[in-house]
C-alpha cells in the first residue's frame, strides 16, 4: 500500500494561514535644531518606515534634510531666522546644568516651534506624536488634541537630575515647563520632559546608574547608532601598535590648542593616534600622529584601542559600543554630564578642555590603555548596549503605544 501524502500547512508560507501583523500607523517625530537628536531617532523611524508604518518630521527643514533619508516628509515648524537667532542664545548657555538654558532656547525654541508643529499634527494626523525632549511643543500639540505621545530622550542628562544640588534651581527649571503649558491653555500640568505614555530612553543602566526605580513606560533601549558617512583612510598606515583616536566634533578653531597639546601628549607614547582634524590644526605632527579631516569612525573604531573626544553623548556612545575606553574633555552643552557619567561607569576618565597640559593628557591616556577596570567596564557598558535592542525595541514599544 503506498503511503499517503499529507500536506502540512507551515504557519510561516502558506497563504491560506493569516500571519499576525500590527495594522500601519502614523508617526511623527519632533525634533530641535540640534544634529544628534535628530540622529537618535533617524534608526527608529526607518525601522517603523520598514514595518510599513507612516513616517513624518517636524523641526527645522535645513537642519532636518542633509540628516534624513531622501523623500523623507517633512513639515517645517523654524524658520531659518529663529533657528539661527537660538543656536546663538543657547551657545551663551551653559547647557542642562543651568537654568539659562531653559529659560533662554528650550522654552523659547517650543514657543517658535509650537504653530509649525500644530500643524504638522493637522496635517499629518498621526496615530503618535514623538517628541524630542528638548521640544516642549510636541506634547502640547499632542495634549490639546488628546493624542498619545511619546519622549524621545536623547541624551540621559535629564535623568541625571542636573540641577538636583540646586533645589532652588530645578524648581525654577519646572516653574518654566509649567508656564510653558499655562501660555498655551493647558491648565493640568505635567513635566513635559517625561511622557506619562512612554519615554524612550537611549541609554542603558550600566552608563547611567540604577535605573530600577523608573516606572515600566521608562523604556532603556541603549543608544542607536547612525548611519557611517563614507570615508577613504590610508588603513596600511596602522601599523599594529595600540591606536588611539582624538576626535572633537565639529571643527572648530577653539580646538587647536586642544589638538596641539593632545598631539604633544602622544609624542612620547608607544602608540599610534589619529587625529580627526583638518589640516594645519595640529601644528607640529609628530611621526606616530595620523591627521586626517574626515574618518571612517565605526570601521576606525574597531581597530582603536582607546578614544579622546569632547564628551559628546554620539562620540561616547560610538565609543562605548566597540568596548572602547574613553579620556572625555568637555566643552558644553551636556558634555560635562556625560563625562561624569563616564568616570562613574568606570569606563573611562575625564581632564579639562580649558588649560589641560600635555602631561596631565599623557596620564590619562595611559591609564585606560592599560588592560584593567577601564576597558572591563567600557566591555560591561558595551555588552548592555547590545542587549537593550535599540532601535527594533523602540519602535515594538511605539506600537505598542498606537
């Protein structure tokens, strides 16, 4: 008797089984004028755009456009003229550390923002509003018309409680946030930093601290890291000896002496050091010093053995995720927070932007080159980041939210 055949359905290819799926929404995301906020949720809307949800962003167009994917949609909410006016008053600012901040960009930035926002969310009619933390706007707009929204915290400074050694201060801080919502007739009032939705938070407790005592819609999901920008690099010029990279940021001709002392510190070091600076910077190049304007950072990375940078949340993420050790010098803004955060974690050291000596750099740079609790700790933060699902845990956390 010959066998019969039975065909068994699979779950996964068979068209006559329906497969779950999470119907499309529609999200937009919020964002200030400031490049790595923007870069902190680019990952997660594209992962949304591929799930085959509906995209769209709000902010200022020309610092919105060369960071976003072609065709991305885009409703602009700053002009040119405010944008402009802002960056200037928040660079007089000493960053989340001080009130000025707030009282002079943030909450001026979301009264600018908050007709352009609006209507974006008339226009756009999102299922989700995400808002960057730095944009008040967003959850008023989303507030008045009852529609959920999310924060998108892209920096931990915030929960760091910066000003929490100044009461007097931080309760001014909320006394804005609060005014902020009464100038636009929201009369119950919450701390418009936090969603009572969903914070999305690119971070991880092992660079933050304890993160226990955060309520469940406290969402870590560790940094997520943008795309790498094409770059040539003489690779046959690493000659296999331990590598450091000193990166700043943008350029910026307050950096030279930074790059000069900094080169004057590896001199003397059996090391190699790329220095991401444009030529001429650095002055007197000594033969182990690699100058280049532009790297390669993500694939640089893997063959570094250390980094130098100014503290930047992108830089130290970058870093951290390649179990990379860091020396942070900060300028501004939050970099100060993050360094401190860095020196807590174990992971790395800090030593002054302003009138650090070429000694002083050398000894920090030793000290985390050296195999020890340095790099241990940089490989704990490293292995956090990659267990906290970025931007595929965001965006299951925004579904769930629509």
């Amino acid at each position: 008797m010959s066998a019969r055949r039975v065909r068994v359905p699979s779950l996964l290819g068979d068209p006559g089984v329906a497969r779950a799926c999470t119907p499309s929404r529609r999200f937009l995301f919020a964002v200030p004028p400031l490049a790595g906020h923007v870069a902190a949720v680019a990952a997660v809307a594209a992962e949304l755009a591929r799930r085959d949800h509906k995209v769209a962003w709000t902010g200022h167009r020309a610092s919105l456009e060369p960071l976003l994917r072609p065709r991305s949609r885009i409703f602009s909410a700053l002009a040119d003229e405010d944008a402009a006016r802002l960056r200037d008053d928040r660079l007089r600012t000493r960053g989340p550390a001080d009130p000025t901040f707030w009282e002079e960009f943030l909450v001026p930035l979301g009264h600018a923002m908050l007709p352009g926002v609006e209507t974006a969310v008339d226009r756009f009619r999102p299922d989700v509003v995400v808002g960057d933390q730095f944009v008040l706007a967003a959850p008023v707009a989303a507030r008045r018309r009852e529609i959920p929204w999310a924060t998108s915290a892209a920096t931990p400074a915030e929960f760091t409680r910066p000003l929490a050694d100044r009461p007097d201060d931080e309760r001014r801080v909320r006394e804005r946030i609060g005014g902020f919502q009464l100038d636009h007739g929201i009369d119950d009032l919450l701390d418009l930093r936090f969603s009572d939705h969903l914070v999305l938070v690119f971070s991880t407790g092992a660079l933050l601290g304890d993160v226990s005592f955060f309520p469940d819609h406290f969402a870590f999901v560790g940094p997520v890291l943008g795309r790498p920008a094409p770059s040539a690099f003489p690779w046959d010029r690493l000659d296999g000896r331990p590598a450091v990279l000193v990166s700043l940021g943008t350029a910026d001709p307050s950096h030279e002496r930074f790059f000069r002392v900094a080169a004057e510190a590896v001199r003397e070091l059996d090391v190699q050091a790329v220095f991401a600076a444009p030529p001429g910077t650095v002055g007197d190049v000594p033969p182990n010093v690699l100058v280049r304007r532009q790297v390669p950072r993500p694939k640089l990375l893997e063959r570094m053995s250390a980094v130098v940078c100014d503290g930047g949340y992108g830089a130290v993420c970058e870093s951290l995720a390649h179990g990379l050790p860091l020396v942070a010098a900060p300028i501004r803004d939050d970099q100060p927070i993050i360094a401190r955060l860095v020196e807590r974690a174990g992971a790395g050291t800090a030593v002054p932007f302003d009138g650090v000596r070429p000694d002083e750099l050398r000894t920090a740079l030793a000290t985390v080159l050296a195999d020890g609790p340095h790099r241990a700790a940089a490989g704990r933060v490293r292995d956090s980041f990659a267990a906290a699902g970025g931007a595929a845990e965001a965006a299951d956390r925004l579904e769930k939210l629509a």
